[in-house]
C-alpha cells in the first residue's frame, strides 16, 4: 500500500534542489562579474603607468638635448676664451663677449647681486679668494687682478667692468688650465681679491681705484640690471675682465669658511664655503660669504670696493665687476682660488644641477625652490657654469657641498650620459683638487645644531690645503660628498662661543724683565695660570719636564731659560697635563721686538702690545734689529736709554733698552710692519691706578685710586667725576670735590668711563688660636684645651677656661695673683724652663696684687708684693666683708695676704698709697679670717 | 700701595691665599718701583711676611698643604720703660688707628720701617693713659707682650716639637750638613745623614726642603730655626750676645730664633732686627730687649747670655 505522502515529499525534494541549482548558478554568475571588474582596472592602471612613462622619457629626452646644447656652447666658449688669452699680447686683459657665453636654461628672472669687497691694506694684491670665518658675517674674497678693460678702453683712470655672472664663472671653469679671472694677464700680476659679499644689501657698485690710479665708477658699473643679458662695459666694450696666469702654487693654509646663503622668499638659507688661501700673512680677508640671491654682492678690491651683480642662477643677466687692486704686496702675489658656492636647505633638483653645478658651487634654483649643490673643478666648472650663474670665480677650485638632509641623492641629479666633470661635480663624491681650492661646508641651522664644520670638515680642508701645494698635475683626490641641509635656515646664529674649559686650557706666556742692584737684568718666562688649571703643572718643553709652580694669581712662578734668545725668536709652546689628565698649553709668539712695561699685577717689566706715550717701557729687540729700533725710537723722542746687553743679562743676541719714554706720536707706514709697536700712536685712556683695591672696582675708604690719563692725554677733554669737573693735582691724577668720599663714584670724558667704589672695613678682627702648645707634657693633644695660645701679640687663656681675661705676666718669684674681691686669687703656673723669671696667668678677675707663692719661705730681701692694678682699687670696706660669704676660696685668699704681711713683705713700688692700700687689704683679710674661726 | 697700603689692604680683606699676598706685594711693587729695580737679594714678599710676622701684624700657616694668611686682631703692647709706658700698635689696623692714636694727646710717633708697616708708637706716664688711648682707638691691651709670649713656648728642645721621619730616599736630594761650628751649610750625603747623630740635615730638592735631626739613631723633621739651636746646644756652642747697657740680643744671621722668640724680642722696641755684617758675618740685632726678656729668649733657645 503506498503512502499519499509520498508524492508530497517527492515534491518537496525537488522544488529544494531546483533552488539550490539556482543559487548555485546566481554565486558562479556574480563571481564572474567581479573578475571581470578587477580585470578592466588592471588594464587601465597599465595603460595610465605605460602614458607616463612615455611622456617621462619625452621629458628626459628635451632635457638631454638642452644640455648638449649648452655643454657645446661651453665648450665652444672655452676655446674661443682660451684662443683669445693666447693671441692677447700679455698684460693685456682678456675681454670675452658676453653673448659668447652660454645661456643658461631657465631660471627664475631674479637679480642677485654681490658685493665684492676686499680688505684694504692688510689685503694681498694677489688675495684670491680670501675668505673668513666659520660662522658669521659671509662673504667671498675672490682673487681679482688688475682692472680689466677700462684703461684699454681708453676710459682713463674709470675702469668699469661688467660681466653676467655666468660669465665669470665660466671663465673661472675655463681658467682651469691656470687662469685668473678679472685680472689682466700680465707679467707682473696686479692681482686683487674680490670678496662676494653676500649681505642682502640694494644693489650698488662701488666705486675703486685700481692699481693704476683708475677708480671704477659707481655710477657706471653699477646698478646693472639683471635681466639685461649683456654684460655692460664702459665705453661700450664687450663685457671683459682679465685673464691671468696662475702662478706656481704658493704655500697654502686652510682658511676658514665662507658662508654663502640663498635666500628664500621667507627665508635666508646658508652653506659655508671654506677657501683655501695661501699662507701670505694676514691679508686674508677674514669674513665670510654670503651669498643671498637675489641680492647685491659687493667686492671690496684692495682699500676699493668693486661690485659684482649678479643674476640669479641660470638667469643670463650680466654682472658689473668694478674692482680695483690693492697696493702691491709682495707676500701676496701667487694666489689661485676658486670659489665654489653652496646653498644648503633646499632640495636638490636635477635640472637645477644641470644649471648650476656648473657655477662655482650650490646655489639656489628658484625656479623650484630647490637646492642645487654645485662643486666645481675647472673642468666641470667650465662644463656647468650656465650664463647668469654666481661669477668672480676661479675655475681651479673645487667644492663641496654639503646637504645633510637632502631626500635625493646628488647623483642621481645628474643622469650618467652627462660628461664626467660635471657628473663629478654634482655629484661630489669625486673631485679634482688643484691649488686654490674651495670648499664648501653648509653652515648647519638651528635644525641641524652645527654651527661650524666638523673635525672631519676641518680634516679635510687640511687634505685640500696639503693637496694644494702639490704640483698642478698631481692625481685628483677623493673628497666625499656632502649634503646640503634642507632645513629651512634661521637667523644667522652668532658666533660661536668657545667653551670657557677650552679656553682656560690655554695661555700666554709673559715675559718679564727685572733690573737688579748689581746693574744687570733678569728676563724670565711667566706663564699665566687660569682658575681651570692646577696650581702646579709638569710641561713637557723640547723634550724636558718643566715644573709650573703657582706663584700668585693668575701667574705661575718664573721660568728661566738658558737659551731664552733663541726661544723670544721662534716663540714658545708648552703643554702639560693635569694629574686628571686635563691637557694644557701655553704659547708665546716669536718675534724680534718686545715692547715690555710696568705691570698692575707683575714686578718688573712685563710684555705689552705697543709704546704708550709718556710711559717708562723696556724694549727687548735683537742686535740685528736695533739700528731699526734706535732709528724708531729717537722720531718717537726717545731719549736717555740705557742699553744691556748679554752682559748684562739680556738673552744671548738681543739687547734691552731701559728708560724708553716715548714723547711723540708717531705715524705708522702705510704697510704695517712689525716694529709698529715701537710707534705710540695717538690714543688715550682712562685709568684707575694704585690706591687700596678689595677687589673688582671696591677700593678701601682713605686709599681711592688715581685717576689718570694714559696716553696722548692732549686729545682728552673734560674729565668729570660725579658729573662735577676734576683738575689734575700735582701728580697728574684727576680729583673733583667729593671724589673720595664713601660710596660709588663714577668718571666721565671723552675716551671713556669708569666707577669705583670706596668703602669702610668692618672692624671686628677677632683672635684664634694660632700658636699653641702642650708644654712638654704627656697626652699632649688632650692638653691643649688647657694651655694658653699666641695670636699676634695677644696671648690668649686657654680655650678650657672660657674666660676673656686678658694675661698677665708675674715675675716667677710673686706667682700668685690677688684681686680685690675677697676669693679671687689666680696662681700663675711656673715658667716651663726653671732659668726663666716670668709666669704667665690668665686670672678671670683684675689682678691687684701679686705675691709670692710661698711667702712664709721666700727671701724678704729680694721678694716683695707687686702692685698690678692701673689704678687703687679699694679692698672691701669692713660692712662688705662682714657679708662676705666664707669659702675655701676666701680663706685662701686671706692666707696669701697675710701670709706676706706675717713676712713682712711689702709693696715694691715704694708709693705711700700703694702701701696704705696694701695695709687696707691687710685689714679686710684679718676681719675675713676672724670670721672664719 | 706702601706696606702700609698692605697691611690696610690685608687688614680690610682679613685673610687670603699666600698668591693673594703675593699679587698684592707685586702691586706694592709696581706701584712704588716703576723701574722695576729689585731692592734686595731677598725677595721683597718674602721680606714683607717676615716683618709682617714678627711684628704680630699677620699670621702665615699653611693648613692642608694650602699657605695663607690671616691678620691678627689689633692689639696695643703695653711696656714699662724704666717708669715710663710704651705702647706699640700690632696687628689689623684702619686708616684712622694714626688718627685715633695721634688725638690722645700723649707721644705718638710713627716710626718709618723698611719693608714693614711703619711703627706706630705711644709713650705714656701712666699705664691708665694707654688703656685709655686703646680704647678709644679698639685695642686690645697686651701686658708685657714679650713676657707673656715667652712665657708660653716651649723651649727648642721639647721633644714633642720633633715629628719623627724616615730619611728621605732618592736621587733628587741635594743633602746638607749644618755645621755648628762654622754656622753653614756643607755639602754632605745621604749616607752621612745615617751614620752621623746629632746633626741638623737638609735636604734641597728643586722645589722642597726638609730638616731632618738626627739624634741616637732616630730622625725627627723639625723647623730649621729649632734644629739649628738644638744642634748648637749638643755641642755646646753659644751665640747668643747680649749689651745690657742698650738692651741689643745679637745673634748670627744664620741662627734666627723661632717665630715666637723672634717676635718676643721684636716687640720689645716694634721694630724688625737689624742686620749688620760684623767679621764678615751676618748678625741680627734686636733692640731694647730688656735683660729678663734676654734671658727667657735664652733659656728657651737653650743659649747663655754673653756680653
């Protein structure tokens, strides 16, 4: 029998498997529709990425063709320059057109201009690039030679030369080959530093005299527009400067940084550019670069300025270089710097680089904002110097550039097909280093904490400067590339403050001349002494141990050296270490003339910087140099001097001058010179001389100090004290009404101001126990409490006892001291040594009497009762010693008084008074016993 | 700055370091003598803390291998001359100590001393008339200085003065024998200095001096002036003098007594000794020593008084 269910359930069966068919079918059709989503993406992500990859290789493809181009007109630029330097008749500066320049690409129109500065006499005629100090202040030096066109020109003594920036800068690439730039090639260089004063000064060219009399006139050479793509010479000519050769290599030291700065709209961005110079002297121009686009550089030529405008990067603008050499100096000739810039703090950009690496150095690519780090040797300078960018270089320098945060490596700024110079300068990590050559280090903001280059910088400028001096074909060296910082620059931060331990760890050696009775002279060393030293210290000097012994503050003790001649000559260098291993030094520069005088603080004749008029001084100076010396001293009105020689004391080859009083000013050269100190020159200062002095500017009331004028005292007007007017007494000091008076006082004149202060000592000196013994006993230290003491001439009781009694001195025969007071009796303790006649007693009580210890016993002849009171002190009137209360003390005291009257001892002094108060004293002590019985 | 200016100067700050002493001495002399002549052999701050010391002015120790200095408080020494008061100024003063003093109405006299603050001296025929004047000037009276500070040394030859010490060892010494009978030093040894008793020995190297006595086979480091008296009393050799008739305690130059003894016999007049070369020797002279005070000085420099 079948179930009517059945058929029911088969339908269930089916209608559930049909559905489920269903929605099998739906789930595989709605996964097909995603992939076919996910696959139509796909394909047009591919072709977006294959769009852009075309047109990125379009792009790279334009950009290789522009720099083909200006890598030609380079090229081409260098050889027309090179053949003119070889058909220019020597002296004659080279003149370059500028349209034979290259035209830079595209850069921002903005016009940077640069003052080029040169320091004045101490300057180099041959300075080069000269420049500066890590931080502070930038500015370029930049080897300038003789004025160029202008004389040719026929623009007589005005030589205006204006060149785009690129140009000189080309030329300076182009001037690899050992050309000078802005200088006319010439047998007899007349060579000039220029510096590029970066200071975001307006625009203006300064008017200098060149060498040949010639001053650049302001009015012509400057205010050059930096859109105008020729470069303007007066006279119409071609923008020119000269081409020189550079000479051989001269000895070269690191010279500090140049800070070159490419501001933003908002902001000053800074590299620093170390220079290397050569070891001239002091002509180095001590500032630093800054080079701030867009801006006016100055260049000071010599005692002239020359101003350089330059374009900003890639802008073909001219640039008006109006310079003029500095007197000759013939430490200076054969200097060849190069410059290289860097502007840190931006981005590197690889356009910007193909700009600009070319220029000496990094400089800002407005156009993106973007960093560019440029290093330069001469043949990548030439390869990338663009029309426009920074000029009034040298090509023979190299650069580095430093970028610390740059998100871009700098090679990859330079794509590989680029010649190999100009890779290597971009990139940095592979440059030539010739003679005068820069470096460039960022001067790290305030992001970044540095402040001035690393010891690994300053290693490396010292490689530079060793490699500098090697011949001109030696192999390039591999410097290290280094970022630019792209932080956003700050304020300028101030000059770096060396760290005070740093300083103390070194200091000047004095030298000191004494004359002593027997008509010679002593000359020592006296190193001074910081409070971070240790006031003895071993120095190692030329291989021996010396000892540095404190003498006094700030001044170690004496140093005597057997050969001190040879030693003022070439100078003198110690150092020593503390026992905590601290290291020290001390130095003394070598010179042939010491100028020595009278010291605030040092007996004798210490070293000073020059003659001061109207002072007693010593000169110390060598046999060679004393015809010299004498001829200075007599314009100076020197006269009287007396003369030691090595007989006498001074060191084995020099001679000292005593008495040299200068009574003239007398005008130094025109070129310093090393015997200016023998020269007093018109100065005057303010002093305040002798007296009392506490301490600072605290003088003791009753001892103020004198207050003088040393020096040209003419030149010095009024001089007021307290604002009331001060005449000179007899010893030339200056007083006023009330100059002396407790308080502060405060001095005025024209040459300066000072104040001091006049106060009153407490007067509460107080004694201790400087002297004290035990006597001899046994457990000495426990009796020291108990023994009296020796402060000066005050001998004081001994601590035990507290008492403030004063002591009092018996002969040893009369020991026991009475007061008036029934009780107060002292017994002075034996003299220690029996040969002795005194004791000494520290009674709390005013002694009266004095007698003998043992009166019964003693001799009546020679013994006696010794009055000790200053005056008659009454014993106590009979109702007092009724009250008197009786103790052993009294009864003691009653007992040495009678006792001496049983003796039959009396005053010694003979006075009736005394004798009668003796007889009171009798009484009171008789009515005391009486009551004690 | 004068000596004077000096004692004013360390009476004002109170005490210092001996560099401070020594820089405010350079100032002295470069003040006074521009030429920069030095006016003795000996150095003149080394002559200055001598006066300064002896003279009670000033106390030099050195505490913790530190030299300084510290004024003494200022202090009137009252002595009986013969009926007569002497008082003589010791220690700090102020610039109105003449002043105060001068306005007593009895007989001051500044007396001018080289290298030393000058003496300030009054004289009074009555001892209340001191008392008075110090006063009113804020001094502390001292009776009978000199007594009072014999009167609290020890002789040179308290055993307790001696510190025993080890011979020193090494090269760097130069060794000295102080002879007692010619009154120098002669060159000798270390090995001399241990075998040798009852000699006062020196040794010098460039920058320390010790004195070692050596007495019955022990050493003992002592000060030069007491090593030198013990070793003229073992052998028995006097030199002291003494003129009782102008109060004049003569010793050779080379036998200064201790500070004490010393200062003992320059309060007796507030003057420094006199040096004077007699035969051919130097000889210190100290004045207006009264002959109880010559004789204490003696005793405890275990000397005899000769005329």
């Amino acid at each position: 029998m079948t179930s009517p269910k059945v058929p029911v359930f088969a339908g269930i069966i089916i209608v559930v498997a049909t559905v489920g068919v269903v929605l099998v079918v739906l789930l595989f059709a709605r996964m097909r529709a995603r992939r076919a989503t996910s696959s139509t993406a796909k394909a047009r992500a591919q072709a977006e990425t294959r769009k852009r990859a075309i047109e990125e290789e379009a792009r790279r493809q334009a950009a290789a063709a522009q720099r083909e181009a200006m890598l030609a007109q380079l090229a081409a630029r260098r050889e027309a320059l090179a053949k003119r330097r070889a058909e220019a008749p020597r002296g004659a500066p080279l003149t370059v057109p500028a349209e034979s320049l290259p035209q830079a690409p595209s850069l921002p129109e903005a016009l940077t201009r640069h003052q080029v500065s040169m320091p004045e006499s101490a300057q180099p005629r041959d300075a080069g690039i000269r420049h500066s100090s890590v931080v502070g202040p930038s500015r370029i030096s930049i080897r300038a030679d003789e004025a160029p066109s202008a004389a040719e020109n026929g623009q007589g003594s005005q030589s205006t030369s204006s060149v785009p920036t690129s140009e000189t800068s080309s030329e300076v690439a182009a001037k690899s080959d050992g050309l000078r730039i802005l200088g006319s090639e010439s047998a007899e260089p007349d060579e000039s530093s220029l510096a590029l004063d970066t200071q975001p000064a307006v625009g203006r060219l300064g008017s200098v005299p060149n060498e040949l009399g010639r001053e650049a006139s302001t009015a012509q050479s400057s205010e050059v527009n930096a859109e105008a793509a020729p470069a303007k010479t007066k006279g119409g000519g071609p923008e020119v400067f000269a081409v020189e050769p550079c000479k051989a290599p001269p000895p070269v030291g690191i010279h500090p940084a140049i800070t070159h700065s490419v501001p933003e709209p908002s902001e000053q961005r800074e590299s620093v550019c170390f220079v290397q110079v050569p070891e001239t002297g002091a002509e180095l121009d001590s500032t630093n670069a800054n080079v701030q686009t867009p801006e006016v550089a100055e260049a000071e030529v010599g005692d002239s300025e020359s101003t350089v405008e330059t374009p900003p990067v890639g802008v073909s603008g001219p640039v008006a270089i109006t310079d003029s050499p500095p007197p000759r100096s013939a430490a200076s000739d054969t200097i060849d710097n190069a410059v290289a810039l860097a502007t840190p703090g931006q981005p590197t950009d690889r356009e910007t680089a193909s700009n600009v690496a070319e220029v000496a150095g990094e400089m800002e690519s407005p156009a993106d904002g973007g960093p560019t780090n440029l290093a330069s040797n001469p043949e990548g300078m030439a390869a990338a110097l663009p029309q426009g960018t920074h000029a009034g270089v040298e090509a023979s320098s190299l650069m580095r550039g430093d970028s610390h945060d740059s998100p871009r490596e700098p090679a990859d700024a330079v794509s590989a097909a680029e010649p190999k110079a100009l890779a290597d300068v971009v990139s940095g990590d592979s440059i030539e280093t010739q003679r005068n050559e820069v470096r460039l280090f960022p001067e790290s903001d305030s992001t970044s904490g540095e402040t001035e280059p690393t010891t690994d910088d300053l290693q490396q400028l010292s490689d530079v400067a060793a490699s500098a001096q090697e011949d001109d074909t030696a192999a390039p060296k591999q410097r290290r590339y280094r970022m630019l910082s792209r932080n956003p620059a700050q304020a300028r931060p101030p000059p770096r403050q060396v760290p005070s331990r740093t300083v103390d760890r070194g200091a000047p050696v004095d030298v000191r001349l004494s004359f002593g009775r027997d008509g010679r002279c002593a000359i020592s060393l006296v190193p001074r002494r910081t409070d971070a030293m240790p006031p003895t210290v071993t120095v190692s000097r030329r291989g021996h141990d010396l000892e540095l012994i404190e003498m006094q503050e700030g001044w170690y003790e004496d140093v005597f050296i057997e050969d001190l001649g040879a030693e003022l000559k070439s100078g003198v260098f110690w150092e020593g270490r503390s026992q905590v291993g601290d290291k020290f030094r001390w130095s003394l520069g070598g010179r042939d003339v010491f100028v020595l005088a009278a010291h605030s603080q040092l007996s004798g004749f210490v070293d000073t910087n020059r003659l001061e008029l109207n002072e007693r001084h010593v000169v110390l100076c060598t046999e060679e140099m004393e015809p010299a010396v004498q001829a200075i001293l007599t314009s100076a009105g020197v006269v009287g001097t007396t003369q030691f020689t090595s007989q006498q004391g001074a060191p084995r080859g020099w001679i000292a001058l005593r008495n040299v009083i200068p009574r003239r000013v007398v005008e130094p050269p025109e070129v310093a010179d090393r015997l200016d100190c023998l020269r007093p020159v018109a100065d005057a200062e303010l002093t305040l001389e002798g007296g009392v002095r506490l301490q600072g500017n605290t003088w003791l009331a009753g001892f103020p100090p004198s207050i003088r004028i040393r020096g040209d005292a003419l030149m010095v007007g009024e001089v007021r004290i307290d604002g009331k007017v001060a005449i000179q007494n007899n010893s030339s000091a200056f007083q006023s009404e009330d100059w002396d008076t407790l308080g502060s006082h405060f001095v005025a004149c024209s040459v300066g101001t000072a104040t001091y202060i006049l106060v009153e000592p407490e007067r509460d000196w107080r004694a201790w126990p400087a002297h004290n013994w035990t006597l001899g006993e046994d457990e000495a230290a426990a009796k020291l409490a108990d023994r009296p003491s020796v402060c000066g001439a005050l001998v004081m009781p001994p601590a035990a006892r507290s008492t403030t009694s004063a002591s009092v001195v018996v002969p040893l025969t009369n020991s026991v001291v009475l007061g008036a007071l029934p009780g107060e009796m002292e017994v002075c303790k034996p003299m220690h040594d029996r040969t002795s006649k005194h004791c000494v007693g520290f009674p709390a009580f005013r002694p009266v009497w004095a007698l003998p210890l043992d009166a019964m016993h003693c001799k009546k002849k020679t013994s006696g009762v010794i009055f000790l009171a200053p005056s008659l002190i009454p014993a106590p009137s009979r109702a007092d010693a009724r009250r008197t209360p009786l103790h052993g003390g009294v009864l003691a005291w009653c007992n040495a008084i009678l006792s001496a009257s049983r003796k039959g001892l009396v005053p010694t002094s003979g006075d009736p008074a005394v004798a009668a108060l003796w007889a009171s004293y009798r009484d009171t002590a008789r009515l005391l016993r009486r009551r004690l019985r | 700055m004068s000596a004077n200016e000096l004692l004013f100067w360390m009476s004002a700050r109170r005490e210092g370091s001996w560099p401070q002493f020594r820089s405010a001495v350079a100032k002295l002399v470069a003040d006074d003598e521009k030429d920069g002549t030095n006016p003795t052999e000996i150095p003149l701050h080394q002559l200055l803390r001598s006066n300064l010391q002896r003279l009670g002015h000033a106390e030099f120790a050195s505490t913790d291998q530190v030299l300084r200095w510290r004024v003494a408080p200022p202090v009137l020494v009252v002595l009986e001359l013969g009926g007569t008061w002497l008082g003589i100024a010791s220690g700090a003063r102020h610039a109105g100590l003449n002043i105060d003093l001068a306005s007593a109405g009895l007989g001051f006299s500044p007396v001018a001393l080289a290298h030393a603050p000058d003496a300030l001296l009054v004289r009074a025929t009555e001892v209340n008339q001191l008392e008075r004047v110090a006063e009113k000037a804020g001094l502390t009276i001292q009776h009978e200085a000199p007594a009072a500070i014999l009167g609290c040394v020890p002789p040179i030859d308290t055993k307790h003065l001696l510190t025993p010490i080890a011979v020193p060892l090494g090269s760097k010494w130069r060794v000295e024998r102080f002879s007692p009978e010619r009154l120098n030093w002669a060159v000798s040894s270390r090995q001399e200095a241990l075998t040798g008793s009852e000699q006062l020995f020196r040794f010098e190297s460039e920058y320390e001096k010790n004195y070692l006595l050596s007495t019955g086979g022990h050493y003992f480091r002592v000060s030069q002036q007491v090593g030198k008296f013990v070793v003229l009393r073992r052998h028995h050799r006097k030199v002291v003098r003494y003129d009782a008739a102008v109060g004049r305690f003569s010793l050779p130059s080379i036998c200064r007594p201790p500070l004490l003894v010393e200062r003992a016999l320059v309060l007796c007049s507030g003057r420094p000794p006199r040096y004077e070369i007699t035969e051919g020797r130097g000889v210190v002279h100290y004045d207006g020593v009264p002959l109880s005070i010559a004789i204490s000085a003696a005793s405890l420099l275990r000397q005899e008084l000769r005329a």
